[in-house]
C-alpha cells in the first residue's frame, strides 16, 4: 500500500523537475501552514512530506502520475478554508497545492457561464463576474476559499434558500485522475443526458476521485435591488416557527438566518460594528432580490406581515451596499468571533419542517449537559450550526471551564445531536463536508449498501488509494 | 426646536464610475445612487436633537424629482417633513450657486429654523462648499465636521477633530454646522418607517418660484475635463524559498524604494 513515510530525495527532485524547484517546498517553518485547515484541531494536524504547486493541469497530471507510479499519498488543497479536516494530509506524502492556478479563463456572456482555474478564490470570482454585470449566486462564507475546494465540498452556504448550492452551478469540469489522465465532464451545457453524469461524482468528492483543475461555472443575471431586513424576536421559537409561514407565502428570499442575540453581541465586540438593532433575543436576517424598488417593496411588506403577525418586535431594513454589507460582515464573522472558544461546529441538515424541533432538542441538551451551545444557520434550507463550545455564558459574560469538564461532554452532546438528526432523517453534514472529523458518524446516517456503493467508486477511481487517502471513509473498515 | 437637514444625492461609493468623455459627465446609467453618508450622520444628529428636546426635523434637497428618493429615506429614518427644491439643471458642481439657492429659500420661504445641519461635504463632488456659504450670505455661525454637539436652550457646544487634539467650541443659534463621521451611528429605517414615508406627500418648490435672476443662477464654474484616475499599478511579488526571497526583497528596499 501507501508509503507512509520519507519521500526518498529522487522523488523530490523529480517533483523539483515537474513543477520547478522553488514550487517544491519542504521547508519545516514554510510547510506548517499545509498542515491543517480553518478549524482543525491540533491533533489531527499532520505536516505533509513535501508542498508541490503546480502550474497547469499538465504539471498536475505528471504529479499526480508519479504518486501513483510511487505510491505516495497526495492530499489537494485549496484556500484551506474548510472545517472538516478534508485538506490535511493525514496519510502523509504530499500537499498538491493549487494555489498558482489563480486563472479566470474567461467569462463568456453569450453563454452566461465562466470557466475559472481551480485556485481563483471566490473573493476574485465575485468581483469578475461583477464587472461583467453578472451574479454568481452561492455565497459559502469565507472568501479566500479556492474554486476548486469549493465544488470538492459541494459547498452551500447562506443564499441557498432561493439559488441552491454550488452543485447547481457547476456545468463543466477539467479533472485530472490518479493515472494522469485528464477528462473533461460536463461543458458549457446547460442539458446533458449523455451517460452517467461523471460531473456530480466529483462535486463534493472532497479531493478523493480526482484532482479538480478547472471548472465552467454557471452566471445569472444581476438582480437589481437587494435589501436585507433585520426582525428581533423575544423568543427562538417564535423565529423559527415564522420560517414555514414565510415560505410557504410564494415569496423565496435569498437567505433566511436565524442568530440568537448573545453570539451577534459578541461578534459587535469583536469587529466594533454595531447590529441594527438591540431588542429581543434573537434575530431572523432575511435577504430579498427583486427586479424593482416596487417589487421589492412589495416583497419586504408581505414578509413583515408575517414576521409581526409571529409576534416579530419591529423590522428594521438594510438597503443602502453599506449598511448590507455590515449586516453580514457581523453574521459572517460569528465563526470568527467565537472561534478560539469553539470545540466543534455541527453542520446538520434536517427537512426544513423539523428545524424548530431539532434546536428545541440543541436547547434540552444544553441545559442536560450544562453547557453553551449557540445554535445559529440557514432557518430556511434546514442547516443549523450548532458550536459546542468551552465557555459558558452567564449573563452576557464568558466564564470557561477546565478542560476536563468539557473533555466527556463534547462527544455525549455530539452523539446526542446527531441521534437526533438521524430521527429526524437528517445529515450530518449540510455544507462543510466529512473530511475526518465527520468519518466516525458517517455510518449513522448512510446505509451500509451506501457507503460499499461509495468505496466501490473510490476503488474504480483511484485503485491504489493515493488521492486523500482516509478522507470520507476508510477504505479498509 | 426647528432643525434644517441639507441632503443630497450621490453614487453609491462602491459603484463603479465611468466617464462620457464626449459629454463631459459621468455616465449615470446603471449607477447605485444614495443619500451622501455625511449627511446621512447630519440627519440622525437632528432625529437624536427631537428626541432629547423635542421640536421638528424637515429635510430639504436641491434638485430633480430624482432626489425623492433620498428624500424618502430620510423621512423613513424618522424626519418629519421633506421639502423637494426643485431644479431640473444638470450637475453644475458649483457650490455658490447650490448654497445662493438654499439662502434665498431660508430667506424668503422657511425662516423659522434653530439649526441647519448638512454633511461635511458631499461624496462624489467632495467640495464641502455649500454649508459654509450658506452661514456666510446668511451671516450665521458655522462650525464645520462637527463629531460631537451638545444644545442646551439656545447655546451649543461642538467639538471637532484637529491635528492632535479635539477642539471645544461654543456658539449661539440659530447656527450651522456639518456632521463628520463619528458624530453618530445612524439608524436603521423600519419597514414601517418606509411605508409611511411611501405614503407621504414631499412639496415641491421650483426654483422659478424663488425669483432668482438668470445671473444668479448662472454656474460659475466649468468642468473642462473628467479623468479617471490611473489605476494602481500591481505589487511585486518575491517568490522563492523563504530566505532568496527575503534577500531579494531587502535589495529592493535598498536599492529601488531607497527605504533602507
């Protein structure tokens, strides 16, 4: 099997040769920027043997041929923005970076779709396509995340409510497999019934199936107003049982969020921003587009009957860039906010009708476990972000707790959260992947013919097991 | 008290502003417009001004129906009257003539007022003329970016920025003054906010009503040219091995930038 170990000195001057010598990194203090992603904990850190950045799908391709040849574990990776631990070498052997591969092609808009190099990173993405008048609409959070990580997590993210998530967006792709060999799925099609849809295999694969090197992805049109509304609430109940009346009032905003009130004064604190409002104890954030001021405020006042009918305290409105993008630099900043007191983010996706019955049981186990466990997410696409956190909140102040009182807890609260998301026929994971973290619970929610049905496909695809080994699944259990 | 707010309409500053090079203007077609930030700041410091002593917001805005929208805003935000000065001229960017309209109106129509509060300056133009000459034909007391003001009966402390320290300053009113960010944090309009300013019914005053002569009237600047400015070169990357790179990097700051 993998050689798990020294890479010998032949092989690194045959990667040398590949990609250039100073695109081969096997520097100690360089590389530990490789060894994790966002979240990871340190203890499923691993420092890769080698970094190699290449520069085209044909130093990809020879890379990633040689691994296979020498049987050495390839771990690709992209902005590292993720949570899971899906870009950590874990097997050891090499980092493929894609980060050199930073190129958007084209944006073609007669066809509305643009083709991008795997390492562009959506902060550029959004700004190319906005310059062409166009809207790419799946917005996964963090920005500096790279094309590529974001279809090989099958990324969501907040405005997935009305525009879906990154999987509706991906018409085409450039992959290179474990044999070298590059194949081309998809196109700028916007129909294909041609066979098995080799595409979809690789959207959320988490780098296991093939290296992703490029990618047609579809646009729309810019819609012309957006607004985002700011409803307090005094109880979570109340804002979470306004989600199914909302949406079932034939209007589809882009994004439905629920945060309760403790986490966004926290984050206000963080960043010295300041939240629209100040009453009630939690909030929905709502986010509307529509094709005219009319339109739109006709969409906001039919969403505000329903909120107020809920027993909303008042709606307050963003609408001016500004004031929006302040509204959801504090919603996306939550993470960053309460990050170094997080043990563990949940990412379960549950029908959108049981959502309010999930964060009633999130709020059961908090008080059995007496612990803190800020649930906020996606009200309207059924993904809760549940963080277990080491601190406890007493009134409005973060008092920790040792360690050893967390320790048992965290996986007894895990477990519970995840039973019950089972219950309620839910996954484990809405947006973020299974990397390793998630590897344990997957059998919880996925038949057993499932996942053979899946380990048989990683074997057609990469029989020596050398891309990502370990991720998802275990190949040997 | 009877608080003035002077408001105008402005792209957004996130837009992307292109030029009519043969016309001399900037292209408006598929600009975001919105109400100047600094004089969003001069419009909550009047509502926070009611709120504490009670009286009356009117906003008032030169220009075309366009500008109803900001107008609009500003009565969602919670001022209680909005009068439109209508002049339909196109972008003069000539502050004189902007700040002759406003006195003649607080001469002859709206005189009753304590406080007439306008942004520093607006975006866009970046002039911070109009406020000035406006207390100067009207001979009031000015004190310009204002970032913090108290009122107490018919006497007014401001305080303002300067090079290393705040400076304290005392006035009378009736007086104008221009909000600097930091003066507040303005508020979020309501949905209900925004449906009673919907409904509300904004004056218009045309210009000809104010029998300003033709002269008056007449700009007194020209725009010659509109340039974009150049864009900003790219930075240079060191690549390489942490240690090449750094050497690289530290000739450069020597022998290039001449920084070391």
């Amino acid at each position: 099997m993998n050689k798990i170990g020294k890479l010998d000195g032949k092989i690194i001057d045959k990667l040398k040769g590949i990609v250039g010598g100073t695109h081969v990194i096997t520097d100690q203090e360089y590389m530990e920027d490789y060894s994790h992603d966002e979240f990871s904990l340190s203890d499923i850190s691993r420092m890769p043997e080698a970094v190699v950045k290449p520069a085209s799908v044909q130093e990809v391709a020879k890379v990633v041929k040689m691994a296979n040849l020498e049987k050495f574990p390839l771990t690709p990776r992209g902005g590292a923005t993720g949570l899971c631990g899906g870009c950590i070498p874990s097997a050891g052997g090499i980092v493929l970076s894609l980060e050199r591969m930073n190129n958007i092609i084209e944006i073609d808009k007669h066809n509305q779709m643009a083709v991008v190099e795997a390492g562009v990173t959506l902060m550029n993405f959004y700004e190319a396509v906005e310059n062409e008048g166009l809207f790419f609409p799946p917005h996964p959070g963090e920005e500096s995340a790279f094309m590529g990580g974001v279809i090989a997590t099958n990324a969501g993210g907040a405005r997935a409510v009305k525009y879906g998530v990154i999987r509706n967006y991906v018409r085409g792709l450039e992959v290179v497999l474990p044999s070298g060999k590059i194949i081309h799925p998809g196109g700028k099609l916007m129909k294909s019934s041609t066979g098995y849809n080799l595409m979809n295999l690789f959207i959320g694969s988490e780098g296991t199936l093939g290296i992703i090197t490029r990618a047609v992805i579809q646009l729309m049109p810019e819609p012309r107003e957006s607004r985002s509304l700011i409803i307090p609430y005094d109880s979570l109940e109340e804002a979470i049982e306004t989600v199914p009346i909302l949406m079932s009032s034939k209007i589809i905003p882009l994004a439905v969020e629920f945060i309760p009130k403790d986490v966004i004064q926290i984050t206000e604190r963080f960043l010295n921003k300041k939240w629209p409002s100040t009453d009630g104890s939690t909030y929905l954030l709502i986010i509307l587009d529509a094709d005219s001021r009319e339109e739109m405020d006709r969409l906001s006042e039919t969403v505000a009957d329903i909120c107020l009918n809920k027993g909303a305290l008042d709606v307050f409105v963003a609408d001016s860039p500004q004031k929006q993008e302040q509204v959801l630099e504090i919603r996306s900043k939550i993470y960053e906010a309460i990050k170094s007191i997080t043990l563990e983010i949940l990412d379960i996706v549950v029908p959108r009708a049981e959502i309010a019955l999930h964060v009633k049981k999130v709020q059961e186990v908090a008080a059995k476990y007496d612990i803190w466990l800020p649930t906020f997410g996606h009200a309207a696409d059924g993904n809760v972000h549940t963080h277990i956190m080491k601190v406890k909140l007493v009134e409005g102040r973060l008092i920790p707790f040792p360690e050893k009182e967390w320790v048992g807890k965290m996986d007894r609260v895990r477990e519970e959260l995840y039973q019950d998301c089972k219950i309620r026929k839910g996954m484990i994971s809405g947006e973020h992947g299974i990397g390793i973290v998630k590897k344990p619970y997957l059998s919880l929610v996925l038949d057993d013919a499932e996942i053979q049905l899946m380990k048989g496909i990683k074997r057609v695809f990469d029989p020596n097991n050398i891309l990502n080994p370990g991720k998802i699944f275990d190949l040997k259990s | 008290m009877n608080i003035f707010v002077f408001v105008k309409r402005v792209p957004d500053t996130e837009s992307k502003i292109r030029i009519d090079h043969k016309a001399n203007k900037i292209i408006k077609d598929g600009l975001n417009f919105v109400l100047s930030p600094y004089d969003e700041y001069a419009v909550e410091e009047a509502l926070r001004l009611r709120e504490a002593h009670g009286g009356k917001v009117t906003v008032f805005s030169v220009g075309a129906d366009e500008v109803n929208i900001i107008l609009k805003k500003c009565l969602a935000m919670g001022a209680d009257e909005a009068v439109l000065l209508k002049d339909d001229t196109p972008e003069t960017y000539d502050g004189l003539r902007t700040a002759k309209i406003i006195a003649k109106v607080l001469k002859d129509k709206f005189m009753d007022y304590d406080l007439l509060l306008f942004g520093r300056l607006s975006i866009g133009a970046d002039n911070g003329q109009v406020q000035t000459m406006v207390a100067q034909l009207l001979d009031l007391p000015q004190i310009n970016v204002v970032t913090k003001l108290e009122i107490e009966g018919n006497q007014g402390t401001a305080y303002r920025e300067i090079e290393g320290a705040s400076e304290k300053v005392a006035f009378s009113l009736p007086a104008v003054l221009s909000a600097q960010k930091g003066l507040n944090e303005p508020r979020y309009e309501t949905l209900k906010g925004i449906m009673m300013a919907k409904r509300k019914e904004i004056p218009v005053l045309p210009l000809e009503d104010l029998g300003m002569s033709a002269e008056e009237l007449a700009p007194l600047m020209e725009v010659v040219n509109l340039e974009s400015p150049p864009p900003r070169k790219a930075g240079t990357v060191f690549e390489g091995e942490a240690e090449a790179a750094a050497k690289k990097l530290a000739q450069f700051l020597h022998e290039e930038a001449k920084v070391i």
